[in-house]
C-alpha cells in the first residue's frame, strides 16, 4: 500500500519536472512525509527531528519498513497487554479507554497520540504551504522565461 502511494508520489514529482519545475530532493521529502496518513507520524516526527533533511531514498525505506512493521505489529500488542496485566497495571487503574487511539489508560481528553498528530498536522499545513509557494514562484519563473521565447 505504501509503495504505491510512494509510487503515486514519485510519478508527480517526475510530471513536475517534465513541466521544467525541478522537486529537489529536499521537496520530495517534505511533500511525502506531508502526504503520509496519521499512522505514520511517529516516523515523520523522528525524521523531521533530524536537522538535516533526510535523503529521499532514505525516506521511502523507512516508511517501507514502517510499513512491514505495522503488518507485524498486531499479536505483539496483544502480547504486550497480557503482560501489563499480568504486573497489576490495568488492575490499579480504571480500564478507560481512549476514543482515538484505542489504548487502555487514558481518556481522548489525555491522549498523547492525539497531541503528537494535532502538531504534526499544524507543522505539515506548514510545510506545504512553503513548498506551495516555492513551487508557484518557480511556475512564475517558468513563464517569464517562456514569453522571453
Ligand atoms: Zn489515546
């Protein structure tokens, strides 16, 4: 499923530079991790992190492998909570349940899934607006350029 996202992604920044707008690299990035679902945003956050922007094919791999994880993820949560169990933590706490991520624990109010994606999509709609406006400067260029011809 993510490579054909990745692949969709590609495929526009490729369209883009046919129509003479280059995505660099560093673009790339930042529109993928930008168009990744919610899933996703403890990866985005631990790439963001990084002060340098990550390489693209760095990128796609760690989504890729993000991907097989979620894919393995599911008995091993399931294992993780019998174990809780098992040490007394659900037993001392009321079993509220959390609305968005599911979890035991805590309420929506308190979720800290919650608060991670409200700033992860407050940082994207930035990024995206910046990459928006690159990308509408370069188009400006492009015309002038075209009408010197
Ligand atoms: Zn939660």
């Amino acid at each position: 499923m993510a490579q054909e996202h990745i692949k969709s992604m590609i495929e526009l920044f490729d369209s883009l530079s046919v129509a003479g707008e280059t995505v660099k690299d560093e673009d790339g990035v930042v529109y993928l991790l930008a168009s990744l679902p919610d899933s996703y945003s403890v990866l985005v956050t631990a790439l963001e992190a990084n002060e340098e922007v990550p390489k693209l094919e760095t990128v796609i791999e760690r989504i890729l492998h993000e991907e097989r994880k979620f894919q393995e993820k599911k008995p091993v949560s399931y294992t993780r909570e019998n174990a809780m169990t098992s040490h007394g933590f659900s037993k001392s706490k009321p079993r509220a349940k959390c609305f968005h991520c599911g979890k035991y624990g805590h309420i929506k109010k308190c979720c800290r899934d919650l608060k991670t994606e409200k700033r992860v999509t407050r940082r994207k709609r930035n990024d995206l607006q910046h990459l928006g406006m690159r990308l509408r400067r370069l188009h400006r260029r492009t015309q002038i350029v075209r009408m010197k011809c």
